[in-house]
C-alpha cells in the first residue's frame, strides 16, 4: 500500500492541470493514465514524414503577452509558458453555406470583427458591438463565479453584472433576435455553433458568448509541436513540483470508506492499493459511476443518465505531397454547412448518410514549416448527433470509413475550389469507435455532455457544491463543469484541484 494526498486518474488536459494545482497547493500527488502517453485527444502521431495534430484546432483565449487572455494567464501560474513554443493563428474563420450561398472570412479582434461583419452585412455594427459589450460582461461575471468557487453573492451578480443575469435563461438565436441582429449576421456569428456541439436554439447564450468573446478579443494560438507539446510541458512541471507520474498504469477502482462513503483508495491493475482520501477523475462520470466507484448512490446514477451525451468525433487527417498554395487551400479555418439553420444541421448530423458537415484546418497556414517543404496537412472533422455507427457491422466498418473520407474530400473541393485528390500521400481516419478504443469515452464521444438548459455552464458553474455529491471525489476535463474544449478542460482541472486543495486542508 502506498499513501497520497491526492490521486489524479487521466492525464488529459484536465487532469495534467489538477494535478499541478494540487502540488503547488502543497498536496502530495500521484498521476495515474492508462496510455502510455499523457494528454489524451491533446497529442500528435506520425504518418510517413508528416506529424499530425489529433485533436486541437487552435488554443482559445490564450492572448499574446501583450494581450494576454485567461488561458495564458492560468499557464503562467502553472509555470508551463515558456515550455512550449507558440504560433499565432491567422484569422479566425472562414465560413461556408450552401442554401444561403453564405462564404465569409472573419478576422481576429473586437473591432475588425465588427468592421468586417459590417462590410458583409451593412447596418450590423450596433448589434455586433452591443453583442460583445454583453460577452465581455458574461466573461467578467464568469471569472467572479470562479474565484469563489461557485458560491455566488446574488448582490453582487445584481449589482455588478445585471446584463448577464437577465441573459442567463435564453438561447442564442433568442439573445441576437433581443439585440436586433440582422439574419445574415447571426449566420456569420453563429458558425462556430458545432464546436459546442448544441444548436443555437438550444444553446446557452452566456456558453456561446463567452467562447466567441474570448476567441475574437484574444486571437487563437496553437503549440508548435502540436498540442503534445503542451501535455509534455504539464507532465514535466508535475514532475519538478514533485509529483509522480504513472503511465501505462489503469485505476480499476476507486475504493470507498464503508463509514461515509467518501473516497477510501485507488486499486490499480497491477493490484497496487493506493491510500488516499481525494480523487480528480479526469475521465466521464459515466465511466466512474459506471465501472471505477465500489459503491454508487442511486442518485448519482440518476442525475449521469440524465446528461445527454454530445458529438461522437470523427477526423480525416490528409498529408498531401502538394502546398496549400498549390492546392488552392486559402485558410487555416473552415466550416462548411449545408445550411446556417443551426438546429436543421444538428438533425442532419445524426446518421452517417445525411452528415455532409465539416471542419477543417490547414496547419501550414498558421506554421508554414508545420510539414517537409512542398507538403501541407489537413485534417477534417464533423461530429454525429447519435450513435448511428453503433449501426456499422465489422464487414462494413472500412468501407464506411471509405465513403465518409470520400465525401468530406468531395465537399471540400466543391466549396472552396481547392483540388485535393491526386496529391494525397498519407491519410488517417478515426471514426468513433477509435475514440471510444484510445480514450474509453462512450460512444466516442468527444464533447462531453451536451450544453443544455438545465446543464449548461452556468448552471454546472452554480451548481459545483451540489455535484459534489462523493466525498472526495471530483472532476475534470470535458464532461465537467466548465464543459469540452481545451480551454475549458484547462479551466475545469484549475477549479478542482484548487478545490481539492481546500478539502485537504480543511480536513487538516
């Protein structure tokens, strides 16, 4: 048997931060992960001579240090800055619709937004900025319910950030029609919807607000050496805080004291017992309710399948033996819709026939030398809005992939002109199911729980010291409560290690 403060399971984004709040917090700590690499989706893997980014299309909210945004600010208490070396994105997005023959390319900062929005749709400008007045104040109003760990003064959300309380129920399409936005202009402004996974007649306005705020008053930046660099990064500052590391090592269970029910221990799958009174599980509270918890309370039970599941991921990664001036791909970031009817889209991507949406990111456009010279890479990625390839049989699983890759690379080149086909030197897809194989999300989920109503930042924000419902058992990463991301999951592991710290200490 072997004695922690505190024991991390998961080394994603949200565990890697724990687990450094923890130690700078004074906490004895042990990291625990199954692969036998950290950082989960945050890593990068080899195909021939290209290195391909798994999952991060750009870091939100990180800022220059000049112009520094929250996502900075958390890496410099952490001391992970200046491990790893940054590139800024270009521009924020370009945006493509069929029904409304919609093609917009947006700019970073506040004011060329506005400025190019007013361009493509004039008369927009006083919408656009009472928009990002609004964002600013949900942002500001965010950061106090962080620092007080949820425990909001109800004067002070009144008094300080009234707007935001009076915006806090509605959808976005609700908010922007209440500020008068013109229809073309919600369009535009509403493209990033799909990386939150929940149309925007669902979708919390304070969740979208805050993450377009960040991402257009801050820019995007992303590591050098893909996002790996930044778990290695986090794993190294583990280790000079004096953390240990497992990897290749699986917690099979958390035990339970058979007094309170609170977190007793963690069994590893080597039969190692580990003593400790605190467990951040980086990982989904299906997964822990499910398999990890030796005792589970029925409401815990019920309040996790309440939670609806969000997208299940799917990404084509494409190295082609052309540059991207060659191929005609103008952009780093696109999206590309059948139509800007955002919760018609989310009904189209539920099976794999009537899916044609895509992301895409060519990385030579933020980094040039990203790939060998006279090459770029791509990679495509659209979400599913059900478990539709649940329906796949083994016989038809690569011939499925097959169809998919074919039809995101026909889409592409029909929209944007590019010409891909006969350049392509290595391609990759990873579908579902190897989601759910390398991360043990179910379905292969990649977004966590759905933002809804009842279930969406705010409300999990609030409702930290309710959730908590285990002693000593806490959450990060995506199915927390700051939501998917990898902003988010940063922030989630910041919150509950810093909480964890303050259970420690109050148990003394």
């Amino acid at each position: 048997m072997k004695k922690y403060d505190a024991v991390v399971i998961g080394a994603g984004n949200g565990g890697l931060v724990a687990a450094i709040r923890l130690l700078q917090g004074g906490a004895k700590t042990l990291l625990v992960e199954k692969h036998n690499l950290p950082g989960g989706f945050a890593t990068s893997f080899r195909r021939g001579r290209f290195e391909f980014e798994a999952s991060l299309h750009e870091l939100n909210d990180f800022g220059t240090a000049d112009n520094a945004g929250d996502v900075r600010v958390l890496f410099d208490e952490l001391g992970v800055t200046d491990k790893i070396e940054w590139i800024q994105i270009p521009e924020a997005y370009r945006v493509l619709s069929r029904a409304e023959k919609l093609d917009a390319t947006m700019p970073f900062g506040v004011d060329a937004f506005i400025a190019k929005m007013e361009q493509y749709v004039p008369g927009s400008r006083p919408s656009m900025q009472k928009f990002f007045d609004l964002a600013e104040e949900v942002r500001l109003a965010q950061a106090y319910s962080s620092s007080v760990n949820g425990n909001t003064d109800s004067k002070v959300m009144v008094g300080k950030y009234g707007n935001f309380v009076r915006a806090g129920s509605y959808s976005v399409n609700e908010v922007l029609a209440a500020l008068k936005m013109p229809k073309k202009a919600r369009d535009i402004l509403n493209a990033y919807w799909c990386y939150l996974g929940a149309h925007c007649d669902d979708l919390s306005f304070v969740h979208y607000a805050s993450m377009v705020n960040r991402y257009i008053r801050r820019g995007a930046s992303t590591p050098k050496m893909r996002s790996h660099e930044i778990s290695l990064a986090l794993v190294e500052r583990i280790r000079e805080l004096g953390g240990d590391v497992l990897l290749n090592t699986e917690a099979v269970r958390i035990l339970t004291d058979a007094q309170d029910g609170g977190v007793a221990g963690v069994l590893l799958d080597d039969g190692t017992r580990i003593d400790t009174r605190h467990v951040v599980a980086n990982c989904a509270p299906h997964v822990v309710f499910g398999r990890l918890l030796d005792r589970v309370k029925e409401q815990d039970v019920r309040a996790t399948n309440a939670r609806k599941f969000a997208g299940r991921g799917l990404t084509m990664f494409l190295g082609l033996d052309a540059d991207a001036d060659e191929l005609g791909v103008e952009n780093h970031n696109y999206f590309l819709y059948d139509t800007m009817d955002t919760a018609a889209q989310y009904d189209a991507m539920r099976t794999i026939e009537s899916n044609d949406v895509q992301a895409t990111v060519c990385l030579n456009r933020a980094d040039p030398d990203a790939s060998p010279k006279g090459t770029c890479m791509m990679y495509f990625t659209t979400l599913y809005m059900s478990d539709d390839w649940a329906n796949v049989t083994p016989e038809n699983y690569f011939k499925t992939k097959d169809y998919v890759a074919n039809k995101m690379i026909d889409r592409f080149e029909r929209d944007t002109g590019a010409k891909l086909r006969g350049h392509i030197e290595e391609i990759s897809v990873a579908t579902p199911m190897t989601y759910a194989r390398y991360c043990g999300h179910p379905q292969g989920v990649i977004y966590g729980y759905e933002s809804q109503y009842w279930d969406g930042l705010m409300p999990r924000l609030q409702m930290m010291a309710e959730d908590h419902t285990v002693r000593g058992l806490r959450f990060a990463g995506g199915y927390a409560m700051r939501l998917s991301g990898y902003s988010s999951a940063y922030f989630s592991g910041d919150i509950s290690g810093r909480q964890t710290v303050g259970d420690i200490k109050r148990e003394g």
